[in-house]
C-alpha cells in the first residue's frame, strides 16, 4: 500500500462568492470578492475573472479597500492573518498576524494606520459572543508583520457582519444585536443604546438583522425580521432619539446600503427585489425585480455608477446607477443540497449538477465558470418558505453525450408524490439539450436510481422505483407523425420477489445489467432479459453497486449497509473478497481499473483507491475532510499525465472530485502537477533560427523549418532580439484592461518596428563589402583575359608596350586605395583662392 506522498486536497474552485458583500474600486472598472481562501478580481463590464489574490490558509472573511491608497485591499481570514495586495498586479504587499480567527474587517478614513477586527471574544468557548478591536499596523519593512497593539472597541456584539457599520466616516460605530441597538461615539467614548419590544401591537418581529449608516447626516437605517426599515435619528442624546418606519419587504431584510451621496437607501431580502428609497421622500422608491435567488447583499462604488447584490444562489449582479442590470457573475451553484450526482457532459467536459432551483447547470472545471443553466422544470420558481414545487432530483447522460434523462419531483409524501421522467436529446444546430419525451407516469412510486447503457451502438435507460419494479426505456419511432425524430418508450418490465429494487448499473460493454433488491443482487441480459444469476451476500442491505473497467470488467463490487465491501467475480459468480469498512460512496474510473472508495469514521473522511483485482489499497489517504462524501465524480484529463510516480499514477488520466456536505467542491492535486501547469504556460519550442521575440513564442513553433541547402554563418545561427522586442514583451504582458487606447500605442508600436540607423549603417557597409567582394572576382577575370593575350603577344614579340606585373600585396593595397574616399580634396581645392 502506498501512503500518501505530495498529494494534498485543495479548493478546485466553485467557492462561495456571497459570504460577504463584493466592493467595486473606485474607478468602477473591478468588483472584488471574497472565494473560498482567495479573493477574485473581476471586471465589471465584461464580468470575466482577471486575476484572483492567493496567500490565505483558510476561508476569507473580509475584504475593504485601503483608504490612504484606492489601489490597494486588505483581506482577512479564518487563518488569523490580515493581508495587503496591490489588486491590480496581484502582488501580496505585507501580512499582518493577529492570531485570531477573524470574522469580518473595517476601514475608517478617520482612523489611519488603524483597522477594525470583527473576532469572538477569548472567554467564549461557544463562538456566540464577538468584539470589535481597533488593529494598528505597525510600519515596518518587512512582509510578515505581527500586530501586538489591539484595543477593544466594543463588546457583546452579533455574528452577523451586517449589524455592523461606521457612520460618517468614523465619528461612530452602530452595531445591533437580537432587540438592541448600540452606537459607540469614538470622541466620547461613550455607548448610547436603544431597545425595542419583542413583537409590538400588531405582532411584529422587531429583532435587528442588518443595518447602514449614512455617510454624511446623523441617521441609522435597520433592517428588522418582519421586514421593515428604521430610520433612526438624534441618537447623539439617549432620550431624544426618534426613528420612523419603511415597509416594502413582506420577509426579513437582509441588506442595508447608503449611495455615497445619501441620497438613496438600498434595501433587498428574499423576494430578489432591489429596492431604492429616496432618502428625506420615504414614499417615492424604485423597484428592480427577478434578480434571481435571495438577496444577501448589496454595496455601491464610491462614485455611485454600480450597484452590486450578492444572491442565495452564488451570484453577482452588477447594475448601473439607472437600475438596470449591466452584467452577471455567476459562480457554481450550491443549494441547501445537491440532489442529483455529479456528472460530466461528455461533449463539454463540463460539471453538471444541481443549479438554481429547477435547473441544471453546466460549469467548467478548468476556467472555474459558469457555462449555462439548463431549464428541466420551465416553470416560473417562488421564492417562498414552506411552498412545495418541482425540484431535479435524478440526472444522467449517454456515453456520447447525446441524450440526457432527467427527473423532476414535488411532494414528500407517497400520497402528494408528483414526478416526471424527461429525456433531452442534444440539438446540434442550437448546441443545447432539447425536450424530446415526457413520461408522466413512469413508476406508481418514486424513482430511486437510473442509468444508461454503456454501448455506443445502442442507447438504452434503466430506471428502478419504490413500486418493486426496474424498467427499461429505448427509442422507437414515432408512426403517427411524418416526423424523424425518435421517441421514448418502455421497452421491459422486470422484478424479483415483490422486493424493492435500489441500484442499477451496466457493464463496460452493455452486455450485463446488475440490479440490486435488498440484499439480492439480480444479473441480466439486456439482449433477452434473461435473469442469467443472483448473488448473496451477507446480511446488509446493498447500497451502491458498480462494475470493474477494462481488464478488471468482470468484477463487480458493492457496499453495505452492514459496513462490507464486497467484490465477485462474474466468471465464476462467486465472492473473490471482501472488508469490513464503511463506504459511503463508491466510485470507479472511466479510463482506468482503479476505484475510489470514500470511507467515513471516527468523524473524518478517508480516501481508499484500489483495483477489484487486487484487495490491497494502492493508495490512501487519511482526513480527506471532516464531513461525509457523498458525490464524487472522475473528470477525464484532456492530456494524459506522464512520468508521475507510484503514489500518483491514479491520478494519470482522471482527475477525482468530491462534495462534502458543507457544499465544498474539493479535489486531490500534487506538487509535480501544480508545477507542469505552472511552466506549461511558459515552456515553448524554441528554434535557434528565429529570433525570440513575444510574437515568436506565440507562433513561432507553428511556423514550417526551412532547411537551406548551402551552410548558414556562425554569426546567423542566433539573430539578435529586433529593436521592438521589448516594447512588444510590455504590449503583450501588460493586461489589457490597463492599457492606454489603440490611437495612444499606434505611433509607440510602428516606431519600436522601424529600424535603427546604426542598424542601417551596418547593413549598408555589409552590402558594400558583398558588392566589392563581386567587383573582385570580376576584377580578377578581366585582368586575366589581358594577361593571356599580353603572354601570346610576348611570344610573338609583337608587344609595343611592356606591362608591369604587381604581386598580390601590391593589388589587395592598391584595392584599398581605390575604395578611399577622396572627396574632401575636391572641397578643399574648391575653398582655395
């Protein structure tokens, strides 16, 4: 067995990015939130992801600009720290070390070299009283910095960040807590507070569940559970503080927000309606509705262009001053729970689970983005507590990605039970899955599990239900209509003993279809449904089933409820082995034998990967998480991964996922891994006869080998970088939502491509030499014609004239005196008299 390595567990992305509210920079160019242990970067005109700050060990919980420098954030984490970035380049500038857990973060313009902590109180075992403490930041010039200097501000203060804020720049701090409301005037050091009744005459629920402070005027605004809005004033003076009352909202107010000009007040809950109140005319408001899931909350630029809400549903709405929705960030989807398994689309690649309520949502893994929602239920979601409607509860797609079945259900009850089976075919002109058969009753009970068949040649469904009875589904054509699309239809109905039948799967190759009733597991064939065998097993009911892959097919392998894994081979219907070990999700590889078994004890998760063949683990991994998994998926890699070791050769084709109860989407990684991502990017054939430039390493290993048939120069093997390489190297690496306009870079561009006069010169003196080098040969071919015809002339003694014949160092000087230029002569016989 080999114990784990380098291996880790880390974030894969599809982090929550409405913990906290998102902040936009002050040029409205960017919205920054807190993800998981990062803080992301987005643009809020094209909503893409730029850049996101790594540094954290743990969940961040704050993020607030630096007030002495717009270019820069703080963000705080569960992993005690505080840290400073330039967001724009994603530099981590400083660390600061408190040593607490910290809840929230604040910023006072008011207060500089000052930050204000939201962390529990060190008497509280319990977590459920929490302090405000004033940080300062002591100036130092190294990065990692501890903060010794904390000073309580306030005491016995809520969980909840949103019952905290500062009004007017800093002068106080308002925070509420159950029916209290408190403000801390920081130049007097004194707390006035301010109580309501539990419920008033007409049965209000008056406790506090946000609040916001005006930037400008001495108000509060409060948000309380019946929905209604406090305006709170004169609170400066204990018994003469007055407030009036706004009521829209028909549940609790989840968010307050002040524009930065005070005029308007922000408000949102769970209707997903944004609502602005006119701040001094209570009656005049604006509406803004169907944003989506349940509004968390809402924060607006310094210069009042954006409005951000954070939705239930993982989301960002960017909206402009004119309330109207600019553009959406929309991160992975994670409910209450995830009812259906996760997925991969075969054509995409992409996850595909549980989405906003009625529908699937596809969601890259590799770009951490949401693709698209797919609509099962198409009907109109109400946001209301206690209201019963149709949920996706069972998903599953073909081999080739061509067909996807669906099930939709509402009721809890047997007696109330309402369900659809709908198969989707994938519609190659629209690029989406299309509705192509609704079955509406396709089970007198609830359906329990369903697969496709693992053949390319023929696709076939197989659903069990809670009525005893597993079916399966094929198309046939539709003779009524002159249509050639193909329909659904029930092609078997099988059972065994009147018992309830829970899983199904196929075979690699579709040949056999195992189905389990309790404690039986029942062997078919599809091709005749033929009951071919049964195995027992020991007492335990059987809680999940799949079959071995590629040289292991002709295993099969179960869990129990009696906590056994079980393996038997098929040629011999017979048990090969089995452990005693709680699985609580069994999941085999795709691409390879080997499977993952995720077993919970001892309050912790532990990761067992081993082939059916062989009983022993091939690898393992103790603690993997806290919590019980219940989905897993393999993701295929789109390159196979080569020279790993022994430890990490599982993780060769496939790429395993999880989600643990608490809605984390978790995945195995390794050092060897990270750092071939890393280089990918940067590692690019080179070739020794093209200059290196950035437009060369974008397309220069594309560019066909010209091979010369006569021997280069030593001196052009390696051309020199042009004079226009490191203006392209800056053009090319500098992001481009930082870039001056085209007009400003055109001039800039074309005079770095032009070349130099040096470079000219040397050309021009090159060329010469090629040139007199030429002269010289047709030099030394003419002074050879004359000198035959002088030597026959000599011979013949009819010479008039004797010639001189010059060495070859007279001629090579001789030469050299022809080339010199003698032109300043003429220009000094010229200026003589």
């Amino acid at each position: 067995m080999v114990e784990k390595s380098d291996i880790r567990v880390v974030r894969c992305g599809g982090s929550k990015i409405n913990l906290r509210p998102p902040i936009i920079s002050n040029d409205s160019r960017f919205v920054l939130c807190a993800s998981g242990d990062l803080v992301k970067v987005y643009s809020t005109r094209t909503e893409e992801w730029l850049n996101s700050l790594q540094g954290h060990t743990n969940q961040v919980t704050g993020i607030a600009f630096n007030p002495a420098n717009h270019l820069q954030v703080y963000s705080c984490s569960a992993d005690g720290t505080v840290k400073l970035w330039d967001y724009i380049d994603g530099i981590l500038i400083k660390t600061f070390v408190i040593g607490y857990p910290l809840v929230s973060l604040y910023v006072s313009e008011k207060h500089e070299g000052v930050i204000f902590l939201h962390l529990p109180m060190a008497t509280d075992s319990m977590n459920e009283c929490f302090q405000l403490v004033s940080a300062h930041l002591p100036k130092s010039a190294e990065q990692e910095v501890e903060v010794k200097e904390l000073s309580g501000v306030c005491s016995h203060i809520g969980p909840n960040p949103s019952c905290t804020a500062f009004g007017r720049g800093g002068e106080y701090v308002a925070y509420a807590m159950h029916l209290q409301l408190n403000v801390y005037f920081f130049r007097k050091q004194k707390t006035y507070s301010f109580s309501l009744p539990a419920t008033d005459k007409k049965g209000a629920r008056n406790a506090f569940t946000c609040l916001a402070c005006h930037p400008t005027d001495d108000c509060i605004a409060t948000g309380h559970e019946d929905g209604k809005i406090r305006l709170w004033r004169n609170f400066r003076q204990k018994k003469e503080y007055t407030y009036s009352t706004l009521h829209w909202h028909h549940n609790a107010v989840n968010t307050l927000c002040f524009t930065p000009e005070g005029t308007n007040l922000l408000s949102g809950g769970i209707e997903s309606v944004l609502v602005q109140w006119q701040y001094g005319q209570d009656h005049k408001k604006e509406f803004l509705p169907r944003l989506g899931g349940s509004i968390l909350h809402v924060s607006a630029s310094s210069d009042g262009q954006f409005f951000c809400t954070s939705h239930s549903d993982n989301k960002i709405t960017v909206i402009e001053s004119s309330f109207k929705v600019s553009g959406v960030i929309q991160g992975l989807v994670k409910g209450d729970a995830i009812l259906t398994d996760l997925m991969i689309d075969p054509r995409s690649k992409a996850l595909v689970l549980n989405g906003k309520p009625g529908h699937l949502q596809f969601y890259s893994l590799l770009r951490d983005k949401h693709l698209y929602n797919l609509a099962i239920v198409e009907q109109e979601y109400i946001y209301e507590a206690g209201l019963d409607q149709f949920e996706v509860v069972k998903a599953a797609f073909d081999v080739k990605g061509s067909w996807l079945a669906t099930v939709e259900e509402r009721g809890q009850k047997s007696s109330d039970l309402e369900f659809f089976l709908k198969l989707w075919a994938f519609d190659e002109t629209t690029q989406s899955f299309v509705l192509n058969t609704t079955i509406a009753a396709a089970h007198m009970d609830r359906i329990i599990s369903m697969c496709f068949s693992s053949s390319e040649e023929t696709t076939m469904l197989v659903t069990t239900a809670e009525d005893g009875q597993f079916k399966a589904w094929c198309q046939d054509a539709d003779e009524d209509t002159q249509q050639d699309q193909n329909f659904w239809s029930c092609d078997f109905v099988g059972s065994y003993h009147n018992l309830k039948p829970k899983n199904c799967s196929f075979s690699a190759d579709s040949s056999l279809l195992a189905v389990s009733f309790r404690e039986v597991i029942t062997i078919w064939s599809p091709d005749t449904w033929e009951l071919l065998t049964t195995l027992c097993q020991p007492p335990g009911e059987i809680r999940d089933l799949c079959f071995g892959r590629l040289s292991c097919s002709k295993y099969l392998l179960g869990t129990t409820t009696n906590n056994l894994l079980c393996c038997w081979n098929l040629l011999t219907c017979a048990m090969e082995w089995s452990t005693s070990v709680e699985v609580s999700k069994l999941q085999p590889d795709p691409l390879s034998e080997n499977v993952a078994a995720f077993s919970y004890q001892s309050k912790h998760t532990d990761l067992f990967v081993f082939k059916p063949s062989e009983p022993r683990p091939l690898f393992t991994q103790n603690k993997v998480c806290s919590e019980k998994v219940h989905r897993a998926i393999f993701v295929p890699r789109e390159e196979p991964l080569n020279g790993c070791d022994e430890s990490t050769q599982w993780l060769n084709r496939s790429q395993l996922y999880f989600l643990t109860q608490n809605m984390d989407l978790l995945t195995f990684s390794f050092a060897t891994e990270e750092d071939r991502m890393l280089s990918s990017s940067k590692r690019l054939l080179i070739d020794d006869s093209v200059a290196v430039t950035p437009f060369y390493l974008l397309l220069g290993k594309h560019r066909p080998q010209q091979k010369l048939d006569t021997p280069s120069h030593p001196a052009a093997d390696k051309p020199k970088h042009t004079q226009g390489s490191v203006t392209i190297k800056e053009l090319l690496h500098t992001p481009a939502h930082v870039l001056p306009a085209a007009s400003v870079l055109c001039s800039m561009f074309v005079s770095s491509l032009l070349i130099s006069n040096t470079g000219v010169r040397e050309e021009s003196e090159s060329s010469e030499q090629e040139m007199d080098s030429e002269k010289e040969e047709e030099d030394s071919e003419g002074e050879m014609e004359p000198r035959d015809s002088q030597q026959e002339l000599r011979a013949q003694g009819s010479v008039d004239e004797v010639t001189l014949k010059l060495s070859k160092t007279q001629e090579r000087e001789l030469k050299k005196v022809r080339k010199t230029d003698f032109s300043w002569m003429a220009d000094l016989i010229d200026s003589k008299p």
